[in-house]
C-alpha cells in the first residue's frame, strides 16, 4: 500500500506542476506590448504635429495673399477714380486746339465772322464728345416745368402759354445718362391777373367781370 500510494502522490504533483506551467503568464512579454503600443501613440503625435503645421503655414500664406489682394484691389480702385475721365479729357484736347486756333486767326483782323463760324463748330464738336459719353441736354422751352428738370428763376404772366410752362432758359440742363447732372435754370408762365379793356374796366383774365 505505501508504493501505491507513493505513485499516486507523485503522480499528483506531476499534475499540479503542469498546471502551474500553463496559468502562470510570460512576464517578459508585457513590458514589449507596452512599448510597441507607446512606438504607435509617438508615431500618431507626430503625424498630427507635422499635419497641424502644414496647415498652420497654409494659413499665413494665405492670410498674405489676401492682403495682397487687398492693396492690389485698393490700389487698382484708386487708379481707376484718378483717371476714370482719361478718355473725355483725350478727346476734348483736339477742341481745346481749335479754339486756339480761332482766336489765333481772330487776332490777326478781319471781320470777326470766321471766329463765329470757328466758335460754332468747336461747340458742335464738344457737344458730339459729350453725347458719346452719354451726356444730353435737358428740352426746356416750351415744355412743362418739370422740378426733377428744371429749376425756376422766376415766373413770368404770359397770355401766350399755359400756365406752369418754361418760357425762357437762362442756361441749359445735362443728364448724364438717367441721372441729373444740372439742371435747366428757366422762367416759368403763369396766368396774368388782370387785363386792360379799351373801356378803362379791367376783367379777370378767366372772363369774369369785377363787382
């Protein structure tokens, strides 16, 4: 009986030695799954650090193109006003030159009617300049007062117009296209108060007779 059960302890502590060995864990093995994973995470921050800097640069180069963009802008804005009437002034240079020719010529005698006919045709050719730049003259005489037109220097009673028509321009209006660019300076018709008859009484001018 003591062999026997001396085989049947052995056995039993063979048994329990195996077991050991397969429970206990490899403690070498994690402090390398720990740096493997620590590797990863540098890694990671790295790329994220090189990524956020790419586009930090991106943005300051960015933010100097638009402020070049800008100052072009404002620049090429401010070129624009300096000489938006470049074009009218190089054609009303050439009438500038005859002008100077007519006095020129009225200053060497004559009769004066070559520099009323000189005068005349540069005034032609100013008022053509104009009209191709979409400058028009205002009509005045003749037509209804019109306040977004004209402005009245004074009224004038006038049996030969209806009442609130312009009868006299003192100087011309100009449109710009749709807008004003001055307006016409007219005197404007009104009904005569009272009439002379040959009879030394006087009527309204609507036919009604004075009580």
């Amino acid at each position: 009986m003591s062999e026997e059960k001396k085989r049947i302890n052995e056995a039993t502590g063979d048994e329990k030695a195996a077991d050991n060995e397969v429970v206990e864990p490899s403690l070498a093995e994690e402090p390398q799954a720990e740096e493997s994973e620590l590797a990863k995470l540098r890694e990671q921050l790295e790329a994220k650090e090189k990524e956020a800097q790419d586009n930090h640069d991106r943005f300051l180069r960015q933010v100097a193109e638009l402020e070049n963009f800008k100052k072009r802008t404002t620049r090429e804005r401010d070129d624009a006003i300096r000489f938006a009437n470049e074009v009218l002034i190089r054609e009303i240079l050439p009438i500038l030159d005859n002008l100077e020719r007519a006095i020129a010529h009225a200053k060497g005698g004559g009769n004066g009617e070559p520099l009323v006919e000189g005068v005349e045709m540069v005034l032609k050719g100013l008022f053509d300049i104009l009209s191709r730049h979409g400058v028009v003259q205002i009509s005045a005489v003749g037509q209804p007062f019109d306040p977004g037109k004209h402005e009245a220097m004074a009224q004038v009673e006038s049996e030969d117009h209806e009442p609130n028509t312009v009868v006299e321009e003192h100087h011309k209006g100009y449109l710009l296209h749709d807008r004003l660019l001055r307006p016409a300076l007219v005197s404007v018709s009104k009904q005569p108060k009272i009439k002379e008859k040959k009879n030394g009484r006087s009527e309204v001018e609507n036919g009604s007779a004075d009580d």
